[in-house]
C-alpha cells in the first residue's frame, strides 16, 4: 500500500530562549542517548551558536519595538521536521538540495520580503542521517522585525509536505507513491523536544546559553563561556560531583537570567522616558548585578565583564542624550590579588 504523503512534522519551540537553547543543542548533541546510531550532519546555518544569538536579538528588538502593546514573543523559532522511512537514505548533498527548496517555500508562501538567500541563512537546519533519516529545520518566528505568525498554519504545512514529495522524487527519484512500508504498527514519532535530557549536563549547557543570551544587551560578549564549558567536560568526568556543581550552575542560571531581564527593562524604561520605572529597573540592576560580581562562583574576568556590559549601557545613553542615573554596583576592577 502506497502512502499520501512523506512524514513532515512541525511545533513551536517553547519557553522562550531557553528551550530554543535546549532544543538547538539537543538537534547537534552527537553523545545524546537518543543519537547512538545517528551521524549528524550539518546542512545550514553551521554555526548555532550565531543563528541563536540573530534569533535572540530579533525577538528582543521586536518586543522593545512593539508600539502596539501585548503579550511578549513566547515562541523563538518553529521546528519543522522532514522525515523518511527505511530503507530510502539520500546523501547529505541530496538533502541540501531537499533543504533549499523547502526554505523557498517557505519564503514565498509567507510573502517574506529580501533575498532568498538571506533569509535561509536566518535559518537552523540539519540532518539525521539514521535508520529513518530526517532533516531538521529551525525558523525563526520573528525575521527582520516582522512576526512569521502563519508558520504554523494548515496551509503552509500542507504546502511544505507537497515540496517535500516533489523535491524527494526531484533530487532522489524516490517516489512515495511507490513506497511500501516495512512496518505498519509504528506508533506516534515523539517530538525531540519532549525527550528527557540529562539533568546535570544539560542545566551546565543552559547557563551556557543564557549567558549568551544575557550578553546580547552589549552585542553579544559571551559570559563565563570558557569557565561553563570546562565544568560541562568535568561532569562526564566525575558523577560524585555532580550534585555541588548543579547548585553552583543553578546560581550562575538565576543570576545571569536576572542580570539579563533587569538591564533589557531598565534601558528600556529610560529610553521611554519613564521615571519611576527607570529608578525602581536602576536598583533592580545594582541588586543583579552585585550578586554576580560578589559572587565567589564568579571569576574577576567575568565579574568585570558585567561591570563594562553595565557601563556601556550607560554610556550610550548618555550618547543619545538620555539623561538617567548611572547604577552604582561593586567593581573588581585592579583589584590587588590575594
């Protein structure tokens, strides 16, 4: 029996940064349990630490830009997945060729105004290339300053599933009218986002994310990157140290979250010209702030790091003529060592 359409799936990525974070290191994760017989291989957009910094900073200007007033951006980026049945395994070349069409598609079913080329390099995709290979694609819901709303819609799923039977049978002549299943009693293809991670290694990741995201308010510094990323290889090293470092990592995840949201408010609020605001978002940053920099998790380097992000801020207010009280928070700065 033949099938009507190729397997396409597609969700929003929830929770805002962090679960596009989770999700994006979940897609190229090659240790995940999930990835044992899974060669993962990079189509576009190679560098996911650049596609969600662009992803992050769209949303951010959006919502500091949105005059209309309503809920912030919940969702970051839509998930799309393009997945064939055994024994059918086109070759990653073949699957770039699979990847730009469905991207022109998207494009011109949602009207997108630029070049082709820029908006596909807006977007994440790559390849599983497993028992039932597929292609992941991330999407970004708001692109150059403009919300994607009917990414989720029926027509442009409908429209997505005809160009991947056309693209298949174009780049691979393999036609899915043709297919006949090796298995008929497969159950609902979970979604990746839903799978359990590894708590320990995964909440080392998220702060790792979060600071990334957290230093998109001084164009994009990366906080405690090096520190975060040593502790990560420490935990595959040593399980008995597992539960310490998660506290110190949940710190660093509450601390650098804060730290992001008061700066963002309290620049914004001043730029509005709202006094009360402003004061109340000045002392929220100087408590944020000084938790991070008094912290003895914290290194003097990036305690610096968020004095100067601090300071910069200020500065361009200042340089736009916006006059606001600078925030008082502690300094390390030459500092005599101990």
């Amino acid at each position: 029996m033949s099938i009507k359409n190729w397997t396409v799936t597609t969700e929003r990525v929830k929770n805002k940064s962090q679960g596009l974070s989770e999700y994006t290191s979940y897609l190229i994760s090659s240790k995940h349990k999930n990835h044992k017989n899974t060669k993962i291989v990079e189509i576009f957009n190679k560098d996911h630490n650049k596609f969600l910094n662009n992803t992050i900073k769209e949303v951010i200007e959006f919502d500091a830009n949105n005059k209309k007033g309503g809920r912030k951006v919940e969702s970051y980026a839509q998930s799309f997945n393009f997945i064939l049945p055994p024994p059918h395994k086109p070759s990653p070349e073949q699957w770039k060729k699979i990847g730009i069409d469905l991207v022109r598609t998207i494009h011109k079913e949602l009207n997108i105004k630029g070049e082709i080329s820029k908006f596909g390099n807006s977007c994440f995709i790559n390849l599983h290339d497993q028992k039932n290979p597929h292609l992941n694609m991330l999407v970004p819901r708001i692109y150059d300053g403009e919300r994607l709303a009917d990414l989720d819609r029926k027509n442009v799923l409908a429209k997505l599933k005809l160009q991947f039977n056309q693209s298949v049978m174009k780049h691979c002549e393999i036609d899915h009218t043709q297919h006949k299943p090796l298995r008929s009693n497969n159950g609902p293809r979970k979604s990746a986002q839903r799978y359990a991670y590894d708590k320990a290694k995964e909440e080392a990741e998220n702060a790792l994310k979060l600071i990334t995201e957290a230093a998109t308010a001084q164009a994009s510094v990366d906080l405690a990157k090096a520190e975060i990323a040593s502790r990560v290889k420490e935990l595959d090293k040593k399980d008995l140290e597992i539960e310490v470092e998660k506290k110190r990592l949940g710190f660093l995840i509450n601390a650098y979250t804060k730290f992001k949201d008061t700066i963002f408010h309290w620049v914004d609020s001043a730029r509005k010209g709202l006094t009360l605001e402003t004061m109340i978002h000045r002392q929220e940053l100087e408590e944020s702030a000084n938790t991070i920099i008094d912290s003895k998790f914290v290194s003097d380097k990036d305690a610096i790091l968020v004095e100067q992000t601090v300071l910069k801020e200020f500065e361009a207010l200042q340089n736009d003529n916006i006059d606001t009280v600078k925030p008082e928070i502690s300094s390390r700065m030459n500092k005599p060592k101990m």
